[in-house]
C-alpha cells in the first residue's frame, strides 16, 4: 500500500462525509411517505441498510424496496418490461419533461431511444470535449480576479457553467434564456414538485391540481417558451443550408433518422427531449461536480492526486481524459456516496417474484440507489470516502447491480458517457489550478429533490496552487 493509501485510512477513522442518519425504528407506512416527503434519503431505517429487501403490505398501496443487486437486476433488465416509471415518477417530471426520453414507455420509449441514440456515441461526444473546457476556463478566468481565500457558492458556480457547457453543446451558445432566470425556474419547479406526492400515494387522479404544482406552472411556461424560441431559430438556418446551421445536439435532434424506418422526431418530442437534456445534463453534472469537490476538501491527500493527475496533461487536458485514471474513480466514488438520482422508482404492471418475495399487480416497488451504494453487505466501511474501490482489481469485485448512479438495463442513462467526460474535464480543469476548502461550520446536508442536491448549498474557499509547482507540472505535460 502506498503512502498516500495508508494516510487515507488513517483519516477514513476519523471523517464521515455528511449523510442523515438512519432511523433506529420501523416506520408506518403513512409515516414513510411522511419522511418521504420531507427528504426521502432520511427516511429509510437502519434495518434498510442491513436487509436485501422491506416488503409492506398496505391498504393505501404494497410497498417494496429493493437493496438485493439480484433483485435490481431482475427488475431493471431480466423482467424489465414488467416495470414501469412509477405514477409518483411522472407525477414529478411530466408536467416539465413532456414525453422525452425520462418518460416515455413503450413503443414511444423504443423510438425516442432508437433514434437518440447515435448523439452520445464515443466519437461525437469527443467533439464537444474542447467547448466543455473554454466554458470551464471562463468560469476559472473570473475566479482569477478573486483574492486568494474568497468564499463562493460551488454549486451555484457549477449550475451556472453547466448551464453554460450545454448552451454551448446543444445551442453552440445561441441562447435566449440567461442563467439566472433559468436556474431561478429550475429550483422552483424542483422545490414545489420534486417532494413526493401524495395525490400519488392517495391513488388521486393526476389532473388534480396540487399548489405544489400551481407554484411550478409559471416555471414550466418559462422554459418551454424559450425552447420553442430556439427551436424554430434553428430551424429557419437548416432551412437556408446545411452551411448555415452549426452541428450541435439541437441540430442533430431535428435532423437525425429512426434506424428503424426513418421518421424523424416530431416537434413536442424535440421540445420535450431538449428539456430532458437540460434538466438531466446541467443539474446532475453540477451536483457531482460539487459533491466531489466537497469531498476532496476533507480528504487534501486525495485532492493532491487528483491536482498532480491534471496538472501533468497540461494545455492537453480536453482531449486526453482516458489518462485521468485518478479523477475518475475520486468522481466514481463521489457518486456512489451522493448518487445524481438517488431514487428508482417502478409500478410492477402484472404480478412477480422478486427475491422470492411474490408481489401483486400494482405493487410500487423502490430501488433506492442511495440505499445500496451504502449498503453493509455490498460494501467495506461504506459510508467512508474511499476511491480506491474503482482502482484496478477492486473495481471488478464490484457487482454490476450493486454501483447504479446512471441506472441499469434498458433504461440507463443515454447521456452517461457525456455526463462523465463533462464531469471529468470540470473537475481536472479545475484541480490543476485551485483547491477548494469547505467553509468551517458550514451545514452540508443532502437532499433529495428528484437530483441530490446540498440543501444549504456548499460554501467554499478557492486557494491557488502553489504557483511553482503548478507551473513545473503543466511545462512537464505541454
């Protein structure tokens, strides 16, 4: 073991990164959905970290989680096609998504994924690697006229660049809508409709108003407004000549063919999935992102690495990721401890068998990643920060079932080869110039609001690299 790995188990002992602290009693089942509502990750007992699966029979509704990878695996890939979004699911992300990709089902679902597919091959997302790096070194441009020490806000710094990675990859920066405005809508909407909801739970229809959507409807105006703006911009270029038009997700969307048969995306489908893109690519990236950077403050040993790691590449960081063996498993580590979506959540449409537990049509059934990625029979010391665990040999002991930040089967996330390139330019670009150093005594608790985000935010410190090193690091690497 190394020296660095030795200095982080010493100080694994002694530092937990923040996590609510499991319930030492059962709940009722109107006392979960209670918890449910208030911070769903707060809601589960310390039983759910121990068991593979809680099953609650109920006259409101049966109620099954899932913590077994055999079990996630059966409902995510084997017997898939049983497993639908949950009403409580779309509940929350239709009224804004629409029908993209997030909610779709069925022979929608298969086309929308069908034809989206070829956007996030290898090769394309390479082409968008040097705009995700001037968006970075903008943001970094303005740190640089701040003192040494400056306190900022990490996460709204890191919503305002993704925010601005994606006007640049989907609009090629030919946006209406200012971040302000939009981040403003966002917050509103997933404040007001990202709780759970008990109309859901109830079985009430889901035309009934609720004011937590009447809160979220003005939002919801505003961003699909400005999408259709957009949209019908771009259109008018492709009109004019292929020349005219820049090749970027928005233009790919209206223009690329269903393999099967050819069809393009119809107008509320574009609208939709480009909802869908924003709202999955600029809110989950930035959360990671800050949820990492929160962690390589309490562990400085694992942020010299990580530093050393991207100051070696140089100007050359944008294009040579598959280097960065380092930041990626400190990022794969991240989001184990504060996945992106920290629920799955599916309504079993006929009955089944899942870990021999026999459940009934209709049976809500919860794949709580947050559960399983802390879980004590899946995991060695599993609330402590440890990247190793994605290092060489000890990331193949790792089952496939039992790591879920992007989901499994069908249903995995069709942006995750983008999201972590996103991720790792940001955080290298990042790490080779500034450390970042949590506020003493600032409140960090997770919550979860569809995305996991910090509730009271993460005030930080930016300090500069020693100014000699970082220079002899990046001349090593130009």
């Amino acid at each position: 073991m190394s020296e660095a790995e030795n200095s982080f188990s010493d100080a694994r002992v002694r530092i937990r990164p923040a996590a609510p602290e499991p319930h030492r009693k059962n709940l009722t089942t109107v006392g979960l959905i209670l918890e449910l509502r208030k911070n769903p990750i707060a809601a589960f007992g310390a039983r759910a970290y121990r068991e593979p699966y809680i099953y609650i029979r109920s006259r409101l509704r049966h109620f099954l989680m899932v913590c077994d990878p055999e079990g996630a695996k059966h409902v995510l890939l084997d017997n898939a096609q049983n497993y639908v979004k949950s009403d409580q699911v779309q509940r929350q992300l239709k009224p804004a998504l629409g029908n993209g990709l997030v909610t779709a089902e069925g022979e929608s679902w298969r086309f929308q994924r069908r034809t989206a597919a070829p956007l996030f091959q290898p090769r394309l997302i390479d082409q968008f690697l040097p705009a995700m790096r001037q968006a970075t070194q903008s943001m970094l441009e303005r740190w640089r006229e701040f003192p040494d020490g400056a306190e900022i806000e990490i996460t709204e710094e890191l919503t305002r660049l993704t925010y601005d990675i994606i006007s640049r990859t989907m609009f090629s920066g030919d946006v209406t809508m200012d971040h302000g405005s939009m981040s403003r809508a966002l917050s509103t909407y997933l404040v007001n409709v990202g709780r759970v909801d008990f109309a859901a739970a109830l079985g009430l229809p889901q035309w009934l108003p609720t004011p937590g959507r009447m809160r979220a409807w003005p939002a919801l105006r505003f961003f699909r407004r400005e999408i259709r703006t957009l949209i019908a911009k771009r259109r008018v270029q492709l009109a004019a000549g292929t020349t005219t038009a820049p090749v970027d997700l928005l233009t790919l969307l209206l223009t690329t063919r269903d393999p099967d048969g050819g069809r393009l995306f119809g107008e509320k489908e574009i609208e939709d999935n480009i909802l869908t893109f924003i709202f999955a690519g600029h809110e989950t990236t930035a959360n990671t992102v800050a949820w990492t950077l929160y962690l390589l403050s309490l562990f400085p040993e694992w942020d010299e690495r990580v530093a050393a790691e991207a100051a070696s590449l140089g100007s050359n960081s944008a294009c040579n990721l598959e280097v960065l063996p380092v930041a990626r498993c400190v990022i794969e580590e991240s989001m184990r401890l504060y996945p992106p979506a920290p629920l799955i959540a599916r309504d079993a449409i006929g009955a089944d068998h899942v870990g021999g537990i026999a459940i009934e049509p209709g049976t809500f059934v919860l794949i709580p990643i947050w559960v399983i990625q802390r879980h004590n029979a899946l995991w060695q010391d599993p609330d402590s920060f440890d990247p190793g665990r994605f290092m060489a040999e000890r990331r193949n002991k790792i089952p496939r079932f039992a790591y879920l930040p992007f989901g499994a089967g069908p249903r995995v996330c069709i942006g995750m080869g983008f999201a972590m390139e996103e991720a790792l330019v940001i955080l290298s670009t990042i790490a080779a110039e500034f450390r970042l150093a949590l506020k003493p005594d600032h409140p960090v608790e997770p919550m979860a609001r569809i995305t996991l985000r910090p509730l009271h935010g993460l005030r930080m410190k930016i300090h500069r690299r020693v100014p000699d090193q970082a220079s002899v690091a990046s001349a090593a690497g130009s």
